[in-house]
C-alpha cells in the first residue's frame, strides 16, 4: 500500500515538477518528476510523512464505498417494501374483485355472463405482475452483486416467500372462483332449459286449444274412421316410442268386422316388424305380439259397440294383462321375458306392417273406428283403468297421448268428432 501511495506521489510530483517534504527529524525528501513509460517507483523510506496520509485516504475511501453500499441496501430495502406493499394492495383489490364479481352471479341467475373469464383474466394478469416484480428483484440483486454490494440473503428469501404465498393465494382464489362460476353457470342453464321446456309445452298446449282438434270441442274428442277393408286406409302416430320396459296401453274401439277385427295397431322397428302388435284376423283369437312372441287374449270385440281395451306388459318375466272394459279378462307370464321394447320404430292405427312403415295386407286391417289411443311406459293401477272405462276419469298417456296434432290419417280414412264418453260411447 506505501508502494501505491508511494507512486501516487511521483506521479502527482510530475505535474508540479518537484514535491518538498520533511519529516519529524527535519530531513528533506524530493521527489523528482519521470516519464509515465519510466519506472515511477519511489523508494519507501523516502515518504514517510506520505504513509499516514495514503492509509487515512485508503480509509476514507474505505469508509465511503461502505456508507454507499449502506444507502443502497437501504434504498433496495425501502423499494422492496413498497413492492410488498404495493403486492399486498393488489391482492385485497382481485379479492375485492372476486366478492363483488360472485355477487353480480348470484344477483343476476336469468343472465349469465356471456364471458365468464373476465375476472379469472384480471387475477391472471395480477400474478403475472407479482412475477414481473420477482424478477425485478432478482434483476436488482444481479447488479447489487455486480457493483459489489450484497443483497441480504435473509430478506431475499423472505420476499421470495412472500411471493409464493401471494401466489399460490391467487391460484387459489383463481381455482374457487371458476368452481363457483362453473357450478351457477350449470345451474343457471339447467333452471333455463327447465323453463324453457314448460314454456314449450304450455304454447303447445295453447296452440292445440286455439285450434280446437280441427273442429273438435278439444284436441282428444275425436276418433279416426276406417271403413273399408283395404291395405292402404290407416292412421299414423307421429311420435316414435321411447325405449320401454314395461307398457299399458288403452284404446276405444268398435268394430263388426268378420272374420276377426283385424290389426287395431302395431308398432315395427328396424330388424323387427312385430315388435307390438294387436291382431284379430281370420278365425284366430285375438293375439297380442310382442318381440314376434305371441300371447292369445280372451277379449271378444266384434259385436260393433264401443268396447275400452286396456292391456299391461312388463319385461320382467314377461308379465301380461288384458282388460275389456273395466274388468280384467286375461293375465299371463313368459311373453317376450326380459326383452326391451325397441326405439325408433314406426306406430301404425288399421294396418299390420311386414316391413317397417309398409307392405300392408288387406285381410289384417281394421274395420271399424278407433279413439283415445293412449301408451304409457308403465303398468297403470286397475283403480285407473276401471275409473277409463267407466268415464269418470282420463288419463293422457305419458308416451303416446290421444291428441289431434298427434295423428295423420292416409288413404281415405278420416277424422270425426267424437264427445269423451258422450251418449255413453256404447250406444250406435
């Protein structure tokens, strides 16, 4: 270091040409100037009186460079906190946000947000901010350690955990709101489609009332005629059935056709033609099929009065039960056990069908006038049954109701009115 101070002497000595010093004992040093390319060394013992002076400079700087590296970590100090501060202020803001976005939800179910994610982008971009200020920070420490200061590991780490918490609180906060989000959203279009659907059947309801069953005093008060026996007279059910494990279903008929009545109604479906069907032609018995599985009924219709026919089927063993007017004539096991009634398929009123929808045969069409067709995808009570057949009750089927928008009739048979139960249906 005398070396250095030493030098620094000559070297300033160069400028002023000659330096005169003296130390305590009285002798006189001179330091004579030298070219810079020249050795500039002074010998040591020649300044003493420059030593003490060299380390109270080299001190002072000493001093200096660390009350400067004070002030910056100090300074450094001061801006983390406003950072954390700041952090800190953002983070109760998106929480704000987020109570005051679930209110808005909950306040306004019949208007759902058309971008739910507004919120969610907010919390992204507010992380997103918390890690640009992370490697702020780490972008101070690197010239902190290139200047030579030290950044002070302990209030690094605890910045570093303090983001990390803000963070991982905002993934949190960010998680919970999309699950609330989702589960209104959810709810909200369950509760609208629910509406929806009432609305939907009451205009349809409506839109059959203000028509008026093409004439009739209400939508069911009418039946199809089929007078003649032709493969090409029918009537069509423009709903399809639904997959079913069990069926009722109920009719009124009159017919004095002979040999047999022919095919009330059946119902195809592709691979099965007969997948339902009631049919009475030549001199068998009345047959109910199901699945091409045959069951002979013991109902006798023929005699051309109004008659109320309800039959029950159930897939479990094949249960089956036939009533005429009230009372229940037949019962029976093993038809078409454990087979489920197919979808999709063609319901036909007159004709039987050898192809699905078509190929009709004259001599198993129906003769005579049908009404109040009604399927349901469950066994009726007999209590419900009886209370149809005796006029003091109506029940609409659940999967195929009797109503005027319902049926199409082809080939020449007709609509007529017809008064539910009116002049007691039996009469002629």
């Amino acid at each position: 270091m005398f070396i250095l101070v030493a030098r620094l002497v000559c070297l300033y000595a160069f400028t002023h040409v000659v330096v005169h010093g003296q130390d305590e004992k009285g002798e006189r040093f001179l330091c004579t100037a030298v070219p810079i390319n020249k050795d500039t060394s002074c010998p040591v013992q020649s300044l003493p009186f420059q030593s003490t002076t060299a380390q109270e400079e080299e001190l002072r700087n000493t001093v200096m460079q660390l009350r400067e590296t004070v002030l910056q970590q100090k300074e450094t100090i001061i801006n983390q906190l406003g950072t954390i501060k700041e952090l800190t202020s953002k983070l109760s803001r998106c929480e704000s946000e987020s109570e005051s976005f679930r209110k808005n939800i909950k306040d306004t179910m019949d208007d759902v947000p058309k971008d739910p994610n507004d919120t969610t982008d907010v919390l992204g971009k507010t992380m997103q901010t918390l890690k640009d200020r992370l490697e702020n920070l780490e972008q101070q420490q690197t010239r902190a350690n290139i200047s030579g200061a030290s950044f002070p590991n302990e209030l690094r780490n605890l910045l570093q955990r303090r983001l990390e918490d803000l963070e991982n609180q905002l993934l949190k906060r960010v998680n919970d709101l999309e699950a609330e989000k989702t589960q209104l959203y959810n709810e909200t279009v369950a509760h609208r489609q629910r509406t929806d659907n009432t609305l939907n059947s009451l205009m349809n309801r409506l839109s059959e009332l203000e028509k008026g069953g093409a004439g009739f005093k209400s939508p069911e008060n009418f039946k199809i005629s089929l007078p003649l026996r032709t493969n090409y007279l029918f009537g069509q059910v423009k709903k399809s059935l639904p997959e079913m494990y069990a069926f009722t279903i109920c009719m009124w008929l009159k017919s004095s056709a002979s040999p047999g009545i022919g095919t009330p109604f059946s119902y195809g479906v592709p691979g099965q033609a007969n997948e339902i069907v009631l049919i009475e032609w030549g001199n068998n018995p009345l047959e109910l099929l199901i699945n091409d599985k045959v069951a002979q009924l013991p109902l006798s219709l023929s005699d051309g009065r109004w008659h109320h026919v309800c039959i029950t089927w159930t897939t479990r063993d094949g249960l089956w039960e036939a009533y005429q007017d009230g009372q229940r004539l037949g019962t029976g096991e093993n038809l078409a056990p454990w087979h489920p009634i197919k979808p999709g398929g063609v319901l036909i009123l007159g004709q039987e069908q050898d192809v699905v929808g078509g190929r009709f045969d004259a001599n198993q069409a129906f003769v005579g006038e049908l009404s109040h067709f009604n399927i349901w995808d469950r066994v009726l009570r007999s209590t419900d049954i009886i209370a149809m057949s005796n006029c003091s009750s109506y029940i609409p089927g659940n999967v195929v109701a009797w109503v005027d928008s319902n049926i199409e009739v082809f080939g020449g048979s007709s609509k007529l009115p017809l008064g539910l139960c009116e002049d007691r249906l039996f009469d002629n």
